[in-house]
C-alpha cells in the first residue's frame, strides 16, 4: 500500500472513532458484567458501562430470595456510593456511579437474614 494510501485509513480510522466517542448518551459496556454472590438467596453482578466517556458503574440484582442488600462501595471515602434493597435491575438508574479516574468502586451483595455477604472486584 503506498503512502498516499495509509494516510486515507489513518483519516478514516480517526473519523470514525471522533464520531463513535461524539455520539450523546453513549453506554457501552467497559467491563464484563462479575457476579457477586453474597450466597444462594442473594446475588447481583457488578457491571460498568462508559456514559459521555467515563465508566458508571452499577449494580444489577440477579437472586432476591431473601432480606438483600445490593450496595456500591466507594474504596476511596469508605462509605456507600449507593445501597439499595429493591431487586430493580442496573441499580442506579439511569446513570450509575460515576466510576472514572481515582474512582474505586465495587458491588457488594448483603444477606441481611444471616450476614452473609459477597464483594465485587474494585473498579
């Protein structure tokens, strides 16, 4: 391929990746959905998706036979980003967490009836 060729794919290549990352409301998935499994009445995977550019995180109840707990943990603050008992899936709605550079975040699944609990990877 000649020189003159190589640029004209550069361009277009650089064309098309500007017009994916311009596109509002961008959500795609960042990380593989993880499951969290705080045992076998309480489950959720952890997931993350890029929203205007930057990872989101969320929670997304799998298993609710029990007193659930599905909560974000913010490893930074040491606190709850986001704690819920509702079986709702892509917890919280719409956006999720903001989970972008110096965010440490990860899913954690309670079960309230007998403490049992599960953590996601921190993100």
């Amino acid at each position: 391929m000649s020189r003159k060729g190589f640029i004209r794919v550069g361009a277009l290549a650089l064309v098309a990746s500007t017009t994916v990352l311009a596109l509002p409301g961008l959500a795609s998935a960042s990380v593989s959905p993880t499951p969290v499994v705080a045992d076998s009445a309480c489950q959720a995977l952890e997931l993350t998706k890029t929203i205007s550019g930057h990872d989101h995180m969320f929670v997304d109840p799998t298993v609710d036979n029990s007193s659930c707990l599905y909560g974000i943990w913010n490893d930074n603050s040491g606190s709850w980003s986001y704690l819920s008992s509702s079986p709702a899936g892509d917890q919280p709605a719409p956006d999720g967490v903001y989970d972008g550079p110096g965010q440490s975040l990860q899913v954690v699944v309670i079960d309230q009836a007998n403490g049992d609990s599960g953590w996601g990877r921190s993100n």
